[in-house]
C-alpha cells in the first residue's frame, strides 16, 4: 500500500486532506510539527509528504531539507499561504516537486498527489535487468534469455552508470520506459529524482513550459511563475518519452540545455543552469525526420551519446512463453485468477502471431485472456489475437481496418454477454478499452488516417488521439 504524510499544524487542514485522499490503496499519515513527521517519515517511509512551509515552531524549508537529508528520493509538495509563493518556488528549486496555494482546491490536490505517486512509483518500482531466478517477483523486469536480450541487458549494465544522454530506439510497445528506469535505477543518479514527460501527451502550446517552466504572465492563463521539470529535476534524470513529436521551437531550447546546461523560462529573462542526464525515447525513424525538417540533426547528435535500440517481439520468439508465463502469473495477483500454466497448443499459437504492438499487445492478450478463462490451464480458444490490419498499434499507418465491421460490434456485445454471464472483474473497463480501440478505427478509416480530421470528430485533441491510437491496446494505467 502506498503512503503519503501531511505535515501541518492546522488541524482541520490535516483531516480535510485525509478524508479526500485516503483511500484502500493510499494510507494517509498526519502530523501536527516537524518532529512528529520527522519521526514517521523515519518509520513508516511514506512516498510523499504535503508539508506546509509555515510550522508553528519551524521552517518548513528547515524540515524539507532535513527530509531531503534522510531519504531523497521522497516527492515533497509544499502548501503555502498566497503571501509564500516566492518562498516556496525557492524550495522547488532545492527539489521540491511542486506547491499548493491555501485554501487548496481539492481537485488540483488530488491530480498533484496522483502525478506525485506516479512518479514515485517510477522511481522506486524496481526494473530488473537480470534473469528471471535472480529477480523478485514484483520487479518489472527485461524478459528473455535469448542472444537479443542478453546482448542489449549487457549494454544497460555498462551504459547505465556512465553519465551520458542516452536514445532508446524501438517500436510502440517494446519497453523503452521500462530501459530508461533500469538505466535510472543503475546510475550514479539514482538516488536523485526522475521524472518522466510523454512530448506526445502534452499540447505543443505547453511542452516547453511544462520542460522549462514560465514567468507570470508570459502567456494566457499564466496566473503565476512555474517551474518546469529541468528546475526540479536537478542532479537527477528526466525521460522524455516519444521525443520525436517535440516541436522544432521546443528542440531549439533542448539543444541549447543539452550544449551549454543552460536555459531560460517561458517569458523570463533570467539565465539558469541545469544537471540533469537526458534518456529519450521514440519509435520513429529520427534519421528520416532530419531529411524532411521534422528533427534537428544537431539535437539527435546531443541526445545520442549512447544508443540504445530495442528489438520488436517478432525478432526474438523464443522469449515469448517465458513473457507469457510472466504476465500469467503478474496478472494473477491483480486480478485474483489462479490459471497455474498455458497449454503448448496456445504458445504455439502465440509464437505464430506477428505481434504488431510488441510486449504490451502480449501483456494485453494475457490478461483478457484471464479474465475470460476457466480452469488451471490457459487454453488457446481464450486468446483474442487480433490481425496486423485491426491493431492499434499501427492503426495510425495501416491500410483499411477490416475488424470495424458490424461482425466487430457483435464480437463485442458477446465478449460483454460472456463475461456477465461468468461473474468476471473488470467488465466495463475492458468494454470501454474495446470500444474505444474500434471507435478510433472506424474514425480513422473514415477519414482516410488524417489524423487530424479524425480528432475533429471525435472531438478530441491530436496528441489525445496520437496516445489512443499507440496505448490503447495497453492495460490502464494503475
């Protein structure tokens, strides 16, 4: 179970936070001063802790920095009176993850302490790179004992504590967060913060505010100064996840960060300087951007210091059933199943499949797989293995999809029948997933994959579309 400590000397402020975040997987602990929450950060080592920057007897920045002395790696978030924000920006720029204003608005608390836990869990989740035997069962781990495998696992244990940038390559689904958090976890940096950034997930408009920060006023809506991630991220490591859909403006400020350590916030004039390693990732072929002006040459040359290029499923078969016994037994867990193996005749047809979206589409057929299974044995009738044309993860390059069919939408109101009947967990979230994948589809083959007539009418933004059409074969984020 997670954790999260309040530190504050208003008691009404302690129990309102308790009572909107406290929940069956988030334990919330309170305390009144700075010695009480010294003392359970030291016995109950909470993942994050809202301290408020005015204590009765002590600085909240006096007992940030003694948090920040027993463990690093714990996110702290001030909260602060309308009068405290420049003092509390000071404390973000000493490692702080961000800052509430008083009186807090429920809604902004509980986005921030569930980005706060996210990111935590980034940072502490272990990701193993060794062999199956050597690993807990709760790592997430780089699969395979295959010569592929082997070869790019000894590659992260020789890159991993060199403090260079470093590109990870690889199709939609491979795994590239999961190198980029064994690479974190190995690195002299590893007890420094790491935070992760989707480029694809984030408007362009905002990209370079969320990397570099804002001055008040510097664009609509700019009610107050920001600090971007690069400000809270020093000495540690920041991912810049999909960094192929970077705005050429957005790459411009990258270079000169990546060249000289230094930087500017949106609007500001004041020069700041930056350590933090850069890992990035992308499944897009970076070399044929450069040729068509989509991608700096000389920022692929900075972020490259190393690179790392992960191979698709289809070129290491042998570690299918290892991964599918993984996943079965992951899956298991979570969703209370008790499937003990697979039965050859459905990993013969899982190694037969061309797995179009890699690891997660795998993840994705293990787990649906269970949740419609009965018995000890996971049989191959269970599987749904869809066809290269119909999978989301090359919806957004594939040709007409031929599973956006009225047979489709039968398919779909049975797999719900079938599940309601069985009593099955989950029903409505794996619905939805389906759904959603098939109402994409059709949007897509209707406008002929233009992307952007597509989000038009379904109504939703281009980097919202661009992150259902590549996740959304992938099981919800925890």
């Amino acid at each position: 179970m997670e954790s999260l400590l309040v530190i504050d000397d208003e008691a009404g402020i302690r129990v309102s936070i308790q009572d909107v975040l406290e929940t069956e997987e988030l334990r919330v602990l309170t305390a009144e001063g700075a010695e009480d929450g010294i003392a359970l950060l030291q016995s109950e080592n909470p993942h994050v802790v809202l301290l408020d920057i005015r204590l009765a007897r002590e600085s909240g920045l006096d007992v940030f920095r003694r948090i920040h002395e027993i463990e690093p790696r714990t996110l702290v978030i001030f909260m602060t009176g309308h009068g405290n924000a420049d003092t509390a920006i000071e404390a973000m720029k000493l490692g702080a993850l961000d800052y509430l204003v008083k009186p807090l608005d429920l809604d902004q608390l509980q986005q921030v302490v569930h980005q706060a836990l996210k990111i935590s869990r980034l940072m502490h989740a272990p990701a193993s790179v060794e062999t199956a035997a050597a690993s807990g069962e709760t790592s997430d781990r780089l699969i395979g004992n295959g010569p592929v495998m082997q070869s790019l696992c000894k590659q992260i244990g020789r890159v991993a504590p060199q403090d260079v940038n470093v590109l990870i390559l690889g199709e939609s689904g491979t795994g590239k967060e999961l190198v980029a958090r064994a690479l974190y976890q190995h690195s002299r940096r590893g007890q420094s913060p790491f935070l992760a950034i989707n480029c694809a997930a984030i408007p362009e408009t905002l990209l370079e505010s969320e990397l570099f920060g804002h001055e008040k006023g510097a664009f609509t809506g700019a009610d107050r100064r920001r600090i971007g991630k690069f400000e809270q991220c020093q000495s540690g490591t920041i991912f810049l996840d999909e960094v192929g859909d970077m705005p050429l403006a957005t790459q411009a400020r990258m270079l000169r960060l990546l060249q000289d350590g230094q930087f500017q916030r949106v609007g500001g004039n004041e020069t700041l300087t930056a350590d933090v390693r850069v890992l990035a990732a992308t499944n897009q072929d970076v070399e044929a951007m450069i040729e068509r002006g989509a991608f700096r040459r000389d920022l692929y040359y900075r972020l490259r210091g190393v690179t790392l290029t992960l191979p698709p499923l289809r070129e290491r078969r042998e570690d299918i059933p290892e991964l599918a016994h993984y996943f079965l037994f992951r899956f298991n867990r979570q969703l209370g199943t008790n499937v003990q193996t697979i039965s050859q005749e459905a990993l013969d047809r899982l190694q037969s499949h061309h797995w179009p979206g890699n690891v997660r589409e795998l993840q994705s057929v293990i787990r649906e797989a269970l949740i419609g299974s009965a018995g000890p044995t996971l049989l191959p009738e269970f599987l749904t293995l869809e066809t290269e044309s119909d999978s989301p993860a090359e919806l957004d390059t594939a040709g007409p999809l031929g599973a956006v069919d009225q047979n489709a939408w039968a398919d779909l109101g049975r797999f719900v029948e079938n599940c309601l009947l069985q009593g099955h967990p989950n029903v409505y979230r794996e619905s939805l997933r389906r759904f959603d994948r098939m109402v994409v589809g059709q949007a897509m083959q209707h406008c002929s994959h233009s992307q952007s007539r597509a989000a038009e009418l379904l109504g939703i933004s281009r980097p919202t579309l661009r992150v259902k059409l590549r996740e959304s074969a992938s099981e919800a984020e925890s």
